[in-house]
C-alpha cells in the first residue's frame, strides 16, 4: 500500500486551559460554530487537500472523539485503504508507555507510518480554526527539495512571545527557531503544522527516542535538531484565518469572530467544512422572539432574545430568556426569563427559570457539560 | 421488526399537485425546510428496525430520488445483507399502462426471496413518524389478515383518497375511494400490513385479472372475508398529494407540539441525506418570528409564520411572510411576499411583491426569477 502524503493529527492533548469544557472530552471534540467540532477544520482540510488517510493520536479522554470520528464517513475519510485511524497508546512486548510527547507520539506510530508507506508526512495539530489547503503547502515542499516545511503565520509582533517563533531568509529557507521566545526577533509564528519529507522525519524521531534528556517535542526539540544539523528546512506562509482556541478567551472570540457580516471562513462555500451531526429538523424562532447578530443551528428552538451569540444544535431558549454576546454549546437549555452574557454554555447545561450566567468580556463565564444553574435565592 | 419486510412505492397520481412535481415525483417533493416525503416513511422504517426496504422506483423523474437516496447510507441501509434495493419499472408492452400494481406484480420476485414473513407496503406521500412495532403488534393482537393505517384528516383536501369507517377495536366496517376528503374522515396514509403470502397472492390475482391500482384491485376489491382492520394514528400525520395540502401541512410545522413530535422523538429522527451546510447567519435588520429556518440561509430581513429551506437570502428590507420558500431562493432588498410557494432557485428581484391567499398561495416554479 502506498500513500503519497500520510497525515497525523495531534489530538490527544487535555486542554486544562479549556477548564471544565475539556473535564469529560478532548479539546479536538470541543463544539465550534454551532455544528462543528474543533478537530472538523483539520479533518474538512484533509479531504479537500486529497489526503485520504490519516491517523488521529488520541490520549486523553478519547472515548467522545472516537465515538465522534467514526469510521471518517462524515469526512469522506472511509475509503478502502484511506481514512481515519484512532490511534491510542498501546501496549508492546516490552511495556506500554503514554505518549511523553508530541514527537513521541509519532514516533510510538512508526509502525502505522510505515505500514502507510508514504512519502511525506504531515503533522497536525486538533485545536486550531482555520482553513488551509495542505497539498499547496506539500507542492512548495516538494518544489523546494525541503527536507521539511513549517507553515507560518504573521502574528503581531506583542503576541509573538506565546509562540514557536521563527527566522527566514527571503527564498523561505529557516535560519532559527526559538520555542516561546522572550525576545522575538521576528513575528513568523510556527502554526505547528509540518510536512516532513518520511525517511528524514523517520530518522530523527529513531534518533530522539534515544536522548533521556528530551522532551520529545517537535517544537522544542526536533525542529532545533535539524536546524543544528543543517537540513533543508523551509517555512510556508499562510495568510488566511487562523486561530489557536486553546483558552476559554480564544475559544470565545473565534466564535465571536463568525458573528461579523463577512465571516472569516465560509463554513458551507467551497471549500466546506464537514461534521458529523444527529439528524435535526431546521431550528424554530417563536412569534415574540428576537435573533439578530447570531449563528443559530438545527434542531435549535428560540422563544426569547438572542443577539450577537452562537447557538448550536437543539439548544432551547425559553420565553423572556435574554442570551446576548454567548457562545452555546449543544443541547443547552435556557429556561424562561434566564439570562446569559458573555458565557459559554456548555453542552446540556440547564440554566433554570431567572438564573444568571453573566460574565465580561475580560472574563467569560464558563458553565461545563451538564451542569445545572440555579436562579439565586 | 427482523420479521417485516418493506417496500416503498413513489408512484402517486399527481393531478392535484403538478405545478410542483413536473420533474420529480411526490416522494421527492421537499418539505420542512430539509427533507423530502420519502424521507418520513423510510426513517420510521428504519428507526423501527426494518432492514429490508425495496424502493419502488417511479415510470421516469427517478433522478432526484436516486441522488437523494443513493446508496441509502444515511439511512443505515448500505449493508451487505439486505438493505436498500431499488426496484425500477419494467416498461410496458403491447398497449399495457404503467401503473403502481404493475410496478409491484413484475417485482414480486423481490418480496419472495426475501426470509421475512410480512410485507410493510408505504406510498411515500405522507409525513409521519410512525412506530411500525406498534402496528404490528396491533395486527397480531387483532389476528388481522390487512391493516391499513389511517388517521384522522385535521384539513379537507381536493385529492382523493382511501376513506375508511372503522368500529372501536378497529376492524373495518366500510372502506372506499373518495374523490375528495373532508375533515375529520379517517384517511389512509398509504401504509399497509399484512403476510407475505396474502400480499403477493392479492398482487397476483389483482394484476392478473386486468387490476391496476394496488388500492382499488388488489385491497378493497378482495376484502371480503378477510379480517381488514386500521390501524389509527394518533401522532402528527399529512398527506401531501394536492398544492393545498403541501402549503398548509408545511406550514403546521410551524406548531411546537407537532414540530416535537415529529422531530424530536428520541431513538427516532427523521432522517434525511446530509449536505452540511453551515449554520443560519442572523444579521442585521433580521426579524423572525414564528418561522422555521434551515441551514446555510443569511437573513437580514423580515421572516413571518413561513418554512424556509436552506441556502436563502434574504435580503436588506425584504419581507416573507405566510410563505414556503424552498432551498436557493433569493429575496432581493425591500421585496416582499406572502402566501407564495416557491421552488428550488428562484429570485424575487429588488422591490417586487407578490401576493397570494391562504385559501390559494400564489405557486413560482423552479428556477424563475421575476
């Protein structure tokens, strides 16, 4: 069997950032937009960009993703030798570890990669938005000889201390990179998306498996390896919409990003973004409700006011309920005279009759799955 | 349910109904914003858990219905073993017409191969989310050799249809075909239960004595002396086979008990072919009230006691109200309609209003822009 380009995403990270959206699913299975799930983008990316086989390195609390994921149906990814495979820590003859780190957990999959037999590997990550075309990134890998290829992203230079930040001569060619770095000495941010050239990729991680003193990460460790050595790393620009939800601030404000009159990616143009979904009929608005600014989703019935909020699959709004500046996530219910601002709601949250979940903009209130929000007294 | 075979007929006269099925049958007609009729006949099928369904396919306009169906996957029904056969019309010969008993008698090959011990007959004409477990329990417990399933019509109807006057356990008193409905007439909504071998002997001697209408020739006529009963549902029920009825069905979907009845049963949606469109764009200016609204559509305008399908514009100052406005359309700015039905892709340009009545909804067919 032959592939030309395998990717594998990294989606087994915990996401304590995200606090109690991520206590019982990984960040990639947290719910984005409405209808989607974060990890939807990386996989919509790979069905359009012709890559038809892909490995999802799970970890942490993997139950709901892989239940999510299927057999990659909803991503046309169930071809006969293409599609999603789940990939968890196993068990060898000498033991079973936890994946340590990013590049380990590829490396324990040295056995997948091989038997995928392909040329290049892509490495992405599960808790980015963004749509990208990765056989346009992979045609300039090829195109440059690269051994590998980092897609970039030009991040204000305030920010650039929070990420992998990176030197470039004018022909793209990598001259350093600096893992979160103090003193940026440029705004080229690492997106952590990599396409390596398979036997180089192959060597390195054998290599790094050896050194105790590794954290077995590409960022810290792999890519500052092969710069070291001198190989032929290049970086790839990328200048569309891009956004890291790693914090419950980020993951607000993506979400709050689709809400302006021309979004920064078209969910259902061309290049559209699939997701496994239960079958619900078109929402309903009530005869005294009030929509405007919002995302509202199937199965969604809304009797109160929303404005300027996210509203996902069979969320219930009640009479008098006031949902403004919100993000809410499937299967919430809001119940008549309820008020929520500037939260996010996660799944089959309750908010009962005249409760409250207000917070600000600095600092979104967060309610987790299936809580329950009692009105005050 | 693994001792019930079904079939699903998409042949249906379309008198009453033409100016919306000129290039696909009744069973594709859209509905609710993004179904299409079959679709509420194969899922309570499917979410009842027959795994055996033949699609009788219609004497031509089968396109939309193949590309809605395709491998049946959305519905469960792509397997190795069993699943969703189509079923396609032999054509007819030597003056013969095309008719739905033919269509049954020349596939009756495919109802005696199968293992199943009875036969689940549904025109796809009717909107339902039927338990068929409970049918067929009431046709055991009765002992009954057909049941028909009837409900009680909440609407009189131009379209004519099987009428049936049922005693209270539900067996059959009289039955016949009216040419038109009144309200309150409990009608049949095209689903019938009974043995494999009944129902293939009916077929048979109905066919092979000049019969062509499965109804008429193959159940009323040969009723006499079989324990005929009906099966009356209680549930939210329409049938769609006149203009009329598509508009005000439609639009009852617009109450909150029928829409959760009907939807949002647990263990039991209707299921429909997936397009993943993106969720509805609120922007500003949007007024809507009492309306039900699919995916994929972007509104800045006012939207009153409609049904719109997905992928609509509605634009700045445009006003819909009272209407069934189905997937593509465009309401250009400030144009307003009400009482209308339009087909797939139609415009209604900058300013134009357009005006019907509840009794007579004003009909724009497919891909007209005025």
């Amino acid at each position: 069997m032959k592939t030309r380009c395998l990717a594998m995403i990294l989606a087994g990270g915990q996401g304590s950032r995200l606090g109690v959206l991520t206590a019982k699913v990984a960040k990639p299975a947290v719910p984005f937009g409405g209808k989607y799930r974060i990890i939807d983008f990386p996989l919509s990316n790979c069905a359009h960009s012709g890559i038809e086989r892909v490995g999802v390195l799970t970890q942490y609390r993997p139950f709901e993703l892989n239940n999510y994921l299927g057999n990659g149906n909803a991503w046309d990814l169930d071809g006969r030798e293409g599609g999603v495979f789940i990939l968890p820590p196993y068990a060898r003859a000498k033991g079973a570890d936890w994946y340590s780190g990013t590049a380990d957990a590829i490396y324990q999959n040295l056995n997948f990669v091989e038997m995928s037999d392909p040329d290049y590997v892509l490495i992405l990550s599960g808790d980015h938005i963004y749509s990208m075309d990765y056989s346009k990134m992979l045609d300039a890998h090829i195109g440059k000889g690269a051994e590998a290829t980092i897609g970039v992203i030009r991040v204000p230079m305030e920010e650039a201390s929070r990420f992998g930040i990176l030197d470039a001569e004018p022909d793209g060619r990598i001259t350093r990179f600096t893992e979160k770095p103090a003193q940026p000495t440029s705004d080229l941010a690492s997106m952590g998306i990599y396409i390596f050239t398979k036997d180089f990729l192959r060597d390195y991680l054998v290599e790094d498996a050896k050194r105790e003193e590794s954290s077995h990460d590409f960022g810290k460790d792999i890519i500052p390896k092969m710069l070291a050595d001198g190989a032929k790393l290049y970086s790839y620009s990328f200048d569309g919409y891009w956004k890291d939800v790693g914090t419950i601030e980020s993951l607000w404000q993506a979400n709050m990003d689709f809400l302006a009159d021309e979004p920064p990616i078209d969910f259902g143009g061309h290049w559209r973004i699939h997701s496994a979904n239960p079958s619900l009929p078109p929402h309903y608005i009530g005869p005294e409700a009030e929509v405007s600014h919002a995302l509202l989703n199937e199965g969604a019935v809304v009797l109160g006011t929303v404005a300027h909020s996210v509203i996902s699959s069979g969320v219930r709004i009640g009479k008098g309920a006031k949902v403004t500046d919100s993000v809410v996530m499937p299967f919430a219910v809001i119940e008549d005279g309820a008020v929520v601002d500037h939260a996010i709601l996660g799944p089959h949250t309750k908010v009962e009759p005249g409760a409250r979940v207000k917070g600000t903009p600095d600092s979104i209130a967060v309610t987790g799955e299936n809580e329950v929000v009692k009105a005050a007294g | 349910m693994k001792r019930v075979m079904s079939l699903v007929d998409l042949q249906r006269e379309e008198t009453y109904i033409k100016e919306l099925t000129e290039d696909r049958p009744i069973a594709s007609l859209p509905f609710a914003g993004r179904y299409r009729l079959v679709d509420f006949a194969l899922s309570s099928m499917v979410t009842s858990g027959v795994r055996n369904v033949g699609v009788l396919l219609p004497e031509n306009k089968s396109r939309s219905i193949l590309d809605h169906l395709r491998s049946g996957k959305d519905w469960d029904l792509a397997r190795h073993h069993k699943g969703l056969f189509y079923l396609p019309p032999v054509r007819p010969e030597n003056g013969e017409k095309a008719s739905d008993l033919r269509n049954i008698y020349y596939n009756l090959n495919f109802v005696e191969n199968s293992n199943e011990e009875f036969v689940l007959l549904a025109r796809a004409t009717s909107v339902y989310n039927i338990d068929f477990n409970k049918v067929l329990k009431f046709h055991l417990d009765r002992g009954a050799d057909v049941t028909v399933v009837t409900s009680k019509a909440w609407h009189s109807d131009p379209c004519s249809g099987l009428i049936v006057q049922p005693e209270k356990n539900g067996r059959i008193r009289d039955a016949a075909i009216k040419p038109e409905l009144k309200e309150g007439e409990y009608r049949s909504l095209g689903i019938f239960l009974m043995s494999k071998e009944l129902f293939c002997n009916v077929v048979r001697y109905a066919f092979e004595h000049g019969g062509t209408d499965f109804r008429r020739d193959a159940i009323l006529k040969q009723a006499t002396g079989l324990k005929f009963y009906t099966y009356i549902h209680e549930g939210f029920s329409a049938r769609v086979c006149s203009t009329p009825a598509f508009y005000l069905s439609n639009l009852k979907m617009l109450e909150q008990e029928v829409w959760q009845e009907l939807f949002m049963q647990e263990n039991a949606p209707i299921i429909t072919k997936v397009k993943d469109m993106a969720p509805t764009e609120y922007k500003e200016g949007a007024q809507v009230k009492n309306s039900l609204i699919a995916n994929g559509c972007e509104i800045h305008g006012i939207v009153e006691n409609s049904v719109i399908f997905r992928n609509v514009r509605v634009m700045p100052g445009a006003a819909i109200r009272n209407s069934v406005v189905m997937e593509d359309c465009v309401v250009e700015a400030d144009a307003e309609i009400e009482q209308v039905i339009t087909d797939k892709e139609v415009t209604i340009t900058r300013g134009k209003r357009l005006r019907g009545a509840m009794n007579f909804p004003v009909m724009i067919g497919k891909h007209i822009t005025i």
